[in-house]
C-alpha cells in the first residue's frame, strides 16, 4: 500500500497525519504480513548517512514516520512538509486504544526488567480491555535471539513493540522481522521508561516549542553527546537544501 512520502537525505519519510498513520497500520495488521515501523528523528537519519546498512534499513522499512521535530522542521524547511509531526509515543497509545475494540494482541520488549513490568502493568491500567499477551526485558544477545522470537511467534502478537538500545532496536527488528511474522513491529526508543514512570514526557508546552528533546536531557544529562548531533542535522539542512530531496 503506497502513501506519500518526503524524502529527507535518503529517508522515506511519511507524509501522513496521524489518523491516516493508524488507519494504515489498522489496514497492516489484517494482511498479517510483517511491518517495520520506524519512529525516526533526526539522530537517526544522521547514522543512516554514515552507516550504508543503517541506510539500507530505514529505506526497507515499510514505514517511517516523522517523531523528531526536527524531521517536521526539515521537511517543511524543503518545502515538501509532512502533515504534521507523528510522536511515536503518541502513536503507540492510539494504537493501543483501538486495539482495545479491536481485539490486537500485543506484546511488548526492551528496557530492563523491572521497567518493562512497570510499563506493562501501566498499560493494563490504561487499556483494561487489551490484549497484552506478553513481555520481557530487552538484556538478551544474540544467542538467545532464537528463543526470544520463538516466544513471540507462539503468542501470535498483532502488535510488536520494542524499545531496546538505540544501536541495537531498529536493526534487530530489521534482521528478525521476518522471523518474527509480527503484522506491525514498531520501535518506541524510551516510551517504556515514560509508561513505567521513570521517565516524565516534556509538557506541552516543550512539546509546542519543538524542545522535548531539551527536556529529555534535563532528565538524562548523558545523553548530551547524542545530541550534539541535532545542530549538525540543522546545518546540513540549510547548507544543503537542494540536494535534501535526493534519493
């Protein structure tokens, strides 16, 4: 199924609100067939243009939705914006609303094990009447991999979220989804740390001025070298808006 798109330095970035966004995944989840979805911002699209299999991953995904402000801000910078920017936070919560009606079993893995526990446990709270048929932590290597997906398949989940390591959850589920036969495989980065309360989310107000980003490293001051990396994405832009666009 085909949908607008922006291409911003490689990425194939969705154009889609996030009404259509759900109602795509909804339309997903009854093929059956396996979906990446990648809640991408402007960290990401940084390694994609220095790691070549970083890039060949996000331009396989079946979906890529704009989460960063800084994505929203570059695609209208270029002149070809997206509707409107799709947190993949915010995504996640639809889904899980109308999963409630629908009867989409979910399963959730990632962040440690007392993390994991408290997000699942605060989604039962928030949706009563969803199928959450499982969960574990994200700390396995590859030799476990095997016996992690086996555990997946046999529940049968409609709805994979991960939320692993920065380095390792996009490119795990790229290398698995197929395996996994998971409908909608969806990375949410440190959703589960905001579910289990670990985290807050930025106010609205952040929200609104493009600076959850900011109050994240309020939070997390160490993350501060990663985000180095948002003023060179800003600068590249603007010092290359023409060739932005190119495939």
């Amino acid at each position: 199924m085909s949908f607008p798109k922006v291409t911003i330095f490689g990425v194939p970035i969705s154009k889609m609100n996030m009404k259509e966004t759900v109602a795509y995944l909804t339309k997903i989840i009854e093929t059956g067939k396996p979906h990446q979805i990648i809640t991408a911002n402007p960290i990401m699209v940084m390694t994609a243009l220095e790691d070549p299999r970083y890039m060949t991953m996000m331009k396989q995904a079946e979906l890529v939705v704009p989460d960063g402000a800084g994505v929203v801000w570059a695609a209208g910078y270029v002149g070809n914006p997206v509707a409107e920017r799709v947190a993949g936070y915010d995504l996640m919560h639809e889904l899980m609303k109308l999963g409630e009606t629908r009867g989409w079993k979910v399963y959730m893995v990632g962040a440690s094990p007392d993390i994991i526990e408290a997000a699942a446990n605060r989604l039962k709270q928030l949706y009563p009447a969803l199928q959450l048929v499982g969960f574990r932590d994200g700390y396995f290597g590859e030799k476990e991999d095997s016996r992690v997906i086996e555990a997946i398949r046999a529940l049968s989940p409609d709805i994979l979220l991960v939320g692993r390591s920065a380095d390792k959850q996009e490119p795990w589920i790229a290398q698995h989804k197929e395996a996994l036969g998971v409908p909608v495989i969806m990375g949410v980065g440190g959703s589960f740390d905001v579910l289990s309360g670990k985290l807050k989310r930025a106010p609205v107000f952040f929200q609104k001025l493009r600076l959850e980003w900011f109050y994240r490293l309020l939070q997390e001051p160490w993350r501060y070298k990663r985000m180095l990396v948002l003023p060179k994405f800003a600068l590249k832009v603007i010092r290359e808006k023409e060739t932005v666009q190119k495939p």
